[in-house]
C-alpha cells in the first residue's frame, strides 16, 4: 500500500481537542488506511495552553490565528475543535481553500449557518465528529434493525442525562454563553440523542418541545424534551438535560419493535441489550450482549473477544472509516448532509419551545 502524508491542522485546545489529538495518532494503529497522518499544526487563542497542547500531544506547531493556518498550502485536512459559533466561518474558509474539513457537533449554531456549511465544503472530503454511531454496541443495533430482527418500530426513547450544568462555576465556561455555543443542552447533548435517531430509525417529521433553564440568569437552556413522530411510523420521546443528578453520561436509547427491543446505554458502553420476541414464549427475556465480538462491528479493528474498548475508540473508528472512505470513494458518514439533517431537527425544538406548538418539519425536495 502506497502511503501518502496527510498534513493536519487542529483548531482547538480544549477537551475534545485531546479526543481528536488521540484519534490521529491510533487510527493508523487499528485501521489500514493508506495515510501517514502528520500532526502539523495547531490553533488556539490561549498560548499557554496551546504549547503545553502541543508538547503533550506531539503536534509539530502552533498559531494563534486560525485565518493563518486554513489556507496553508502545507495543510491537507483542518480538524475544527472550538466553541460552535465559530464553526462556520472555519469550515467555509477551509473549504474555499480547498481542504478536506473535519467538524465537531453540533455542525452550527442555527440551520441557515449549517446549510450555508454544507454547501462550501460540498467539492471537498468531510466529516462531522458524531462519534457515537462508531460505538459497536449501536453499530450492532443499526445491523439488527436493518436485519429486521425487532420487526416494524413502535417506540423510540431517548435520554441523555448529564449533571455538570449544577455547578455554578461553569456558567463562565464558553458552553453556557449563547453568543459562543447558540445553545446549551440542545446542542451540546441533544444533537448526539438526534443524530443516533436518524441514524438508527429515520427522519422525524413532527415535534413538540419545551427547554428549561434552571439557574437564573444563565443564557442557555439547562434542559430540553420533545415527542416526536417519525417518517417510518414510529413515535419518540427525548430528553436531554445538564442536570441529571446522578448520571455523568447516561447517553441511552431504548427500541421496541414487533419482533423485539434494544436498549443502549453510554455509562455501559460495551452492552447491548436485547429481547427477541420471535423465541419460545419461555425464552422471551433481555440478554445483555457484551458488543466486542466476535462478528461485531469493529471487533477486528480493536481487542479480541471480551477486551472492552472505551471513549477514545470512537473518535478512533470515525477517523478510520473517514480515511478507509476517503481512500477507497466510497461514501462516508456522517458528513456535513447529515449534521444539517440534526440541525433541522434542533431548529424545529427550538421553534416549538419558543410557539408551545407541533412543529412539522419540512425536508428539501
């Protein structure tokens, strides 16, 4: 295999920074790509924390301007890593100079901003880091249901619960200024819950929502809920909060189908459970598969059987199957499309939280 030096540029230094630093550095360990990926630059505004980022995380430079890095000749993909207003204008000046753009969610702080997103990087590769389609346990649950092994869908729930918005010092932290994030447990939380829906069940068509702030005087919503009707049929109840006492990050679905149900829980990330309705009526209980193979996603990419993978993998496996796709043309997702398609969503929350009303959503032709 012919390998080629895929020079990165990082703009960011924050937690999910070290995700991505991570990911660049293992993904040619686990995955077969043909790339020999450089960390060659990283951006931040803090130039304390950048160069000890860049110490750390072996990157070779650093700026303090993102506008001088995007448009580097030497720079082959930018990995954009920072509060989400800032988003757009990042993703659409790489674009412009022709670089493959890595996103992390949500893709924007408002749909117009995302779709104005996805049309400047359409002639260029791209990604947006939803990293939990890549968590074996739900790309097994994706296989099942398209196997048709839970029959038609009748329910799907989704919570995401999280209890860092009860501390009051993080209402200095960028995730709870409007003007930085556009949102608060929407976007942060809620556009994970979403993009695993679409993934695993389809498009929504209709909602009603209500957001809540619990602290006063914070500009950003501390809780949010929806009901939601889906294209196949099916009816959802979502939830997403800041202030899940008790849960660090309970990301959780729950499935019932015809034939079966699935549940899905983040805090037990390498479980799937499972209920096959079509056994004997003796049998019909919940199983707890452990997803680490054999015949499981990724299960030869990473540990055998029964060596548990964690967090970092995810971002790991996004990565791998970006360059796999990038390398072989095959499609890859979740591209810039699909983030607006999340994005949609949360605009239709938003709207419905702000009239009371059901909101239909309505999808381009």
């Amino acid at each position: 295999m012919t390998r080629k030096i895929l020079n990165v540029a990082m703009i960011g230094t924050g937690f999910i920074a070290k995700a991505h630093s991570n990911a660049f550095h293992q993904t040619g360990y686990f995955f077969k790509i043909p790339y020999d990926i450089r960390l060659k630059v990283i951006c931040g505004r803090d130039r304390t924390r950048l160069d000890a980022m860049a110490s750390q995380w072996g990157w070779e430079e650093t700026e303090t301007d993102w506008r001088k890095v995007v448009g580097r000749k030497d720079i082959d993909a930018v990995d954009i890593a920072v509060p989400n207003a800032l988003h757009a204008p990042i993703a659409i000046a790489a674009a412009e100079a022709g670089k493959m753009v890595l996103c992390e969610k949500p893709l924007a702080v408002s749909l117009k901003e995302a779709e104005s997103m996805a049309k400047a990087v359409r002639n260029v590769p791209n990604m947006v880091w939803f990293n939990y389609r890549r968590v074996p346990a739900v790309a097994f649950a994706k296989q099942l249901i398209e196997e048709g092994r839970i029959g038609q869908i009748f329910h799907y729930r989704a919570l995401y619960l999280n209890q860092s918005g009860n501390d009051p010092a993080k209402a200095s932290g960028w995730r709870y200024q409007r003007g930085d994030a556009g949102s608060g447990a929407t976007g942060d939380l809620m556009s994970h819950s979403v993009d695993e829906a679409l993934y695993l069940n389809g498009p929504i068509t209709d909602l009603t929502a209500l957001t809540h702030t619990f602290f006063p005087g914070r500009e950003v919503d501390d809780a949010v809920m929806f009901l939601a009707q889906f294209g196949n049929g099916s009816i959802g109840t979502f939830e997403a909060t800041r202030f899940g006492i008790g849960c660090r990050n309970r990301n959780s679905f729950e499935i019932n189908g015809s034939k079966g149900m699935l549940s899905f829980n983040l805090e037990d990330m390498n479980s799937l459970e499972f209920n096959d309705m079509t056994e004997a009526p003796n049998l019909r209980a919940s199983r707890k598969l452990m997803v680490t193979g054999p015949n499981q996603p990724y299960a030869d990419n990473f540990w055998k059987p029964g060596h548990i993978i964690g967090y970092e993998h995810t971002f790991i496996a996004t990565l791998g199957d970006f360059l796999e796709g990038l390398a072989s043309g095959k499609p890859f997702h979740p591209d810039f499309e699909d983030a607006v398609a999340v994005q949609r969503v949360l605009d239709a929350v938003e709207r419905s939280a702000a009239s009371r009303n059901w909101v239909k959503l309505s999808y381009p032709a």
